[in-house]
C-alpha cells in the first residue's frame, strides 16, 4: 500500500478477538506511542498520542469479539502503517483515502484486499486498478432478469445470506432502524422465494 501523508480511514468494518487487541497494543507500543486504554460494558477504547493529537480508537464489544467503529484521520505515517497491518490482518473490509497535493487516493478494501484503487486529480477521475469479480456484472444482470427459477434461486440465495449477515449485525449493534429495514427486505425475498418455488 502506498504511503502519503495525511490517511483518512472511513467505513472500517474490522473485527477482533481479546488477543488481536493486545497485539495492536503491543505493536503502537514497540513502535514507541504513549498510549492508555480503558474498558467499558459496551466498549474498548485505545487512547494514542500522535505529537500534540489524541487519537481515540473505539472497539464496540459484541459479545466475546470486538468491531472497530468510527472514521479516523492519520498525519502520522508509522500509525497509517500499523493500522494498515491490522486492517490486513483481520482481513477486514474499509475505504482509505490518501491526501497527496492536489490529488486524492482511494482505496476499497474487503476482506484485507484491495479490491479497487481510485485516483482524483481536481474533477479527474482514473481508476487505477480494480480486481475483477468472480462472477461478471454482465452475469449478475442476465440471473436477475431472467425469470427462470433455477437461474434466479442461486442468486436470491446469496442474497438472502447476506440479508441474514446484515440483520445479525444490526442486532448486535441494537440497532432498531437497520434490524427492521433488514427484516422487510428479507420479507420480500421471502416472497420472492416462495412465489419461484411455486
């Protein structure tokens, strides 16, 4: 990964264990940050001094497992490089934008990958690289469309697995908006479903 200097890191969806967090405070400490942590029912937060900044990471306890939340923004080059490890580490999922002079790079990250790199140079957009998908958007269109069953069921499988994911995470996090969004698409796929089985 590239190195710039000033990191902004958006929509992380990191997971941890307690030993991956005793691994990343190890880690800011070996890399000499004076850092302080504290514990709550609900949360773990990493309070790490960067020059004259406090920057707080915030865990969000679920369960026995932890997920980072929040967006953070590094000047500091040592903490991009730590934090990009961990994000590989936990093959986790983020949007990492890097401020150059007059230019801005953003990568999309799933699973610890780069899976799309994007260049901005004032109202220019270049995608730099993008990682081609397993199964073809031009194929994804052709099953969504198609109104034979056999061809629509696997898709509305999968999606009904990632519905099911999605409203597991909302309920962790005790979110009631997003459980009951995820609850009436899942109705609807239900339907769906019901009516290809017919």
């Amino acid at each position: 990964m590239n190195k710039s200097h000033e990191v902004e890191y958006c929509n992380l969806e990191l997971r941890f264990d307690r030993r991956q967090i005793r691994n990343f405070i190890k880690a800011l400490i070996q890399e000499g940050y004076s850092l302080y942590w504290n514990e709550s029912e609900q949360q773990f937060v990493i309070s790490i001094r960067t020059g004259r900044r406090l920057v707080k990471l915030k865990f969000q306890r679920l369960g026995e497992r932890y997920k980072m939340i929040g967006d953070y923004s590094f000047k500091d080059e040592k903490l991009s490089e730590v934090m990009e490890r961990m994000i590989g580490d936990t093959r986790g999922h983020a949007v990492v934008k890097r401020f150059r002079e007059q230019q801005i790079l953003i990568e999309s990250i799933m699973f610890g990958e780069i899976i799309r790199m994007v260049e901005i140079s004032g109202m220019e957009h270049k995608v730099l690289y993008q990682k081609e998908p397993m199964v073809t958007s031009e194929e994804m269109m052709q099953a969504f469309k198609s109104k034979r069953a056999e061809k629509r069921v696997p898709v509305l499988r999968l999606e009904l697995d990632y519905e099911l994911a999605v409203l597991h995470d909302a309920m962790q996090a005790k979110d009631a908006p997003a459980m009951e969004a995820s609850k009436e698409r899942l109705r609807e796929m239900r339907q769906e479903m019901l009516l290809l089985e017919m």
